[in-house]
C-alpha cells in the first residue's frame, strides 16, 4: 500500500499549479493522466490582463499575476527550461472610435497599468493597420506544452505520475481517507478540465465547454517579434513561425481539428495579413468553460476529502496558481472560499 497525502487526477495547469503548492510544502501526492484532454496542451498560452475585445480589465489580474508569473519562473529554474516569454501585445484598432474607447479605458485606473497611451505606428507592409496599435503592458506567452511535457518528466522521476486512465469505479471513501488500487490518500482533487464530464462525483457542475482551435503558421515575410490581436491573434513562437487562434465552438465538444475551424482562422487572418503563410499545425482542444466565466473550485457536498479544481476557461495560465492557492488553503488552513469561485455558488 502506498500512502500519500493526495491523489490528483489530470495533469494540465490546474494540476500542475496544484502540485507546486503541493511540492512548497513537502505534501506527498501521485498524478494520474492519460493525455485525454489538450486543453491547456494546445493553449496559445498568452498571459494578458486585458479583455482586448471590449478593452475593459480581466478579473483579478493583478492579483493572479502576482500568484501566477513566480510560479512559472520557479518551475523554469528548477527544471532549467524556459516557458515564459515577455512579450507585446498590440490591439489593431479598426476605427478612430476604437482608438478613443482605447484612450478612455487607459484613464481607468484599473487598467492605467496595463494600456500604454502611445499608439504604436504600424511600419510592417505585410500587415494591415491604417489606425495604428495600441499596447498591452505585462502580458506575455506561456509555453504549455514544454511545461507539460517536462512537468511530467519531474512526476516520472519521483514516481508520482500514473499515466492511465482514472477508474472512478476503483475509488473507496472512507470518513478520513481515500483508496484507488493500492494507493491511500487523505485527499482526491479531481483538475481534469471537460473530463469532468465523466466523472460521477462532479458531472452535475455547470461545465460547458468550449472547442477552441488553433493554427501554426510559417510566414518568413512577416517577421514580426510582437503579438498582435485583431480578428484572431498572430503570436511568434520562432523560426518564422506563428501561432494563430483562436475559435469558439459551443457545440462540437472533440478535440479533432476541423474544417470549418481552419476556414474560420484562415479568412479572418487573411483580413489583416497580407504576405503569404503556409499551415503547418491544425490543433484542437475542449477548454473547461462556465456560464458566469468563473472557476469551479470546492469540496463535494457529501464526500468531504473529494474536490474539484476545474472550469479554468481560456485564461488558464493566469488563473491556475491562483485558484490552485485558495484551495490549498482552503483544504489547509480552512480558508472559505470566495463565493464567486466555489462550487456551492450553483447548488446553495
């Protein structure tokens, strides 16, 4: 029998976030992953405390940043890899009224951090932007699948990842511990992004999910070491190369690229890049998403050595080591929750 304070189930940034507070605090734990969900595999990765879409500012950005960017550069030198990559974010703007919302929303002082006031004049002619650019301050690129894939070299090396299916029928709940096979834990989080869906302690959450899918582009004409968000973002990850996404699919709940995925990023990059690309990587994964666009994070309301740390949406990278920190002390120190990220938000 192995004893261990935890068992984790899945192996993205929600479970990686959780296994470093983990980790910080000498807790023994075991992974289980069987690299059924992409989500945070396929992420285009950006760190951006800003909704560029309506310019107003993400929720708790500050707040998850100072959490989230120590956290990244801990792992970098401790498994000597680099992840997180500094980089600008230019909004196109496609209208003098864009450009004033811009101005306005930078007198917020909320947002004041974040938005530079100096638009910044567009001098590439492989791209279209008569009204100029505005700049996103603090914000960069996460590199999810080196920090996945070498994440789970640490795990393997200390025999803490399990790569197989999870068989919630194996699981036995007693008053103080959990036991799968012939591990015995004190705890159970279950971080498995939409495969929460099958999972019967906490299928009833309002997940929704949302296909999200992404290109990689080689175009040696654009040379560009800046993100840009228009219609889609274009993000240089080297070599020529750039990551362009994303899509919204409500419907289609697979991680298999398609068509209409391709087409849509196509035509809506094609609006604003004028020099030619080639595809070279088509891409897809279902995030963890919720109505409210909030995290779903709590204990089970029967099972009190059950919890869920899922619903993580399209800002993972910044949102994991947060929400990662409050369970933590949640489950430690009995911290409550906030209301507007625990579970119970949906059932009380």
């Amino acid at each position: 029998m192995q004893n261990v304070e935890y068992i984790i189930v899945g192996c993205g940034l929600a479970s990686i976030a959780f296994c470093e507070k983990l980790r910080e605090h000498n807790q023994s734990f075991v992974v289980f992953d069987d690299g059924s969900q992409q989500s945070s595999r396929v992420a285009a990765g950006l760190y951006n405390p800003v909704i560029l879409k309506r310019f107003t500012e993400v929720w708790k950005a500050k707040e998850q940043l100072e959490i989230a960017l120590p956290v990244y550069k801990r792992i970098e030198e401790e498994l000597n890899i680099i992840i997180d990559y500094k980089l600008r974010i230019l909004r196109r703007f496609a209208s003098i009224e864009e450009q004033n919302k811009w101005f306005t929303a930078s007198d917020k002082p909320t947002l004041e951090p974040y938005l530079s006031t100096q638009l910044v004049e567009n001098n590439n002619t492989n791209i279209d932007a008569p009204f100029s650019f505005g700049e996103v301050l603090h914000a960069g690129r996460l590199d999810t699948e080196t920090l996945i894939d070498n994440y789970k070299v640490l795990l393997k090396s200390s025999n803490s990842l399990i790569e197989e299916p999870f068989d919630y029928d194996l699981l036995k709940i007693t008053n103080d511990a959990v036991l799968y096979n012939e591990i015995n834990a004190k705890r159970i989080i279950f971080a498995e992004g939409f495969g929460v869906k099958k999972n019967p302690f906490f299928n009833s959450i309002p997940l929704t999910g949302t296909k999200g899918e992404v290109l990689t582009i080689h175009a040696p004409d654009l040379n560009i070491d800046y993100a840009i968000k228009s219609s889609v973002f274009i993000i240089p990850i080297g070599s020529n190369k750039y990551v362009v996404g994303s899509t919204y699919n409500h419907s289609d709940k697979t991680n298999e690229p398609s068509a209409e995925g391709k087409a849509e990023l196509t035509s809506k990059l094609k609006t604003f890049l004028k020099c030619d690309f080639e595809i070279v990587e088509h891409v897809a994964g279902v995030r963890p998403t919720v109505k409210d666009r909030r995290p779903l994070v709590g204990v089970h309301p029967e099972y009190k050595n059950l919890y869920v740390l899922n619903g993580l949406g399209t800002r993972g990278v910044m949102i994991a080591p947060y929400v990662a920190s409050k369970l933590y002390q949640n489950i430690t120190n009995n911290i409550p929750l906030d209301e507007e990220i625990n579970i119970t938000r949906f059932t009380s």
